[in-house]
C-alpha cells in the first residue's frame, strides 16, 4: 500500500524538488547580477525531471546507510536530485563579463514560482482526494 502512494506521488515530488533547485540557481543568478565574470546557470527542467523520475523508478531510492550493529534496522537516506547546471549564452554580452540578463531571470524566476505554487496545488488536491476516499461515510 505504501509503495503504491509512493509511485502515485513520486513525479510531483520529483517535480517540487527540482524547481526548489531551479529557484536556488535562479537566485544565485539574480544575486550576482553585478558580479564582473559571473556566468548565469540554469538547467533543462523537462530532460532533468525525466531523469529523475525515471531513477526513481528504477531503483530503491536513497542511500544505504551502515549499520553498526545487527540489531540496528536497515535504513535509506534521500539523496539529493543532481542536476546538470548549464551555462546561459547571454543576448547582449556586458563589458564586466557577466551573463545574467535581469529581464530573462526575473521572468524565469516569476515562471518557477508559478509554477512550484500549481505543483503544490495540484499534489495537494491529489492528497485530499485520497483522505476523502479513505474517510467513512
């Protein structure tokens, strides 16, 4: 049964990861907007979601962690979602060297926002309706 709601809610989850991780480099590319010879990142969020869901799917998930002793139970930690950073080619190149272009990481970063706030509504929605099937009438 848990297997089951774990693969019904593996893709939103891997999804809400990565743009948690999209909305970290987006971040980084707006704070270092004046930074001489800082190169803006960002990833493929569609091939990297792919990857990621597929992993999951694939294998058990996580880390193994050492026991030290025999009594102790087995255990898996989360391993974190590794995604490929790239470098944007900038439109107009500055003197300084830097590649972050404000208009294009403001827009970005309000789309990632977006939407990382409907990812939430819909697994959200996705929960409830699930209580609602489990609770008695």
């Amino acid at each position: 049964m848990i297997d089951q709601l774990e693969a019904a809610f593996n893709y939103h989850q891997q999804a809400l990861g990565l743009r948690q991780q999209r909305h970290k480099v987006l971040a980084s590319n707006i704070a270092n907007a004046d930074t001489p010879n800082y190169k803006a990142r960002d990833f493929d969020f569609a091939s990297e979601l792919k990857k990621a869901v597929e992993q999951g799917r694939t294998s058990s998930g996580g880390l193994s962690l050492a026991r030290t002793s025999e009594r102790h139970l087995a255990g898996q930690g989360m391993s974190a979602p590794r995604q490929e950073l790239l470098y944007r080619i900038p439109d107009q190149p500055s003197l300084d060297g830097n590649t972050v272009d404000m208009d294009r990481e403001r827009t970005q970063f309000a789309d990632n926002a977006v939407r990382y706030q409907a990812a939430l509504t819909i697994m959200n929605s996705r929960i409830q309706g699930l209580k609602n099937a489990m609770q008695p009438e």
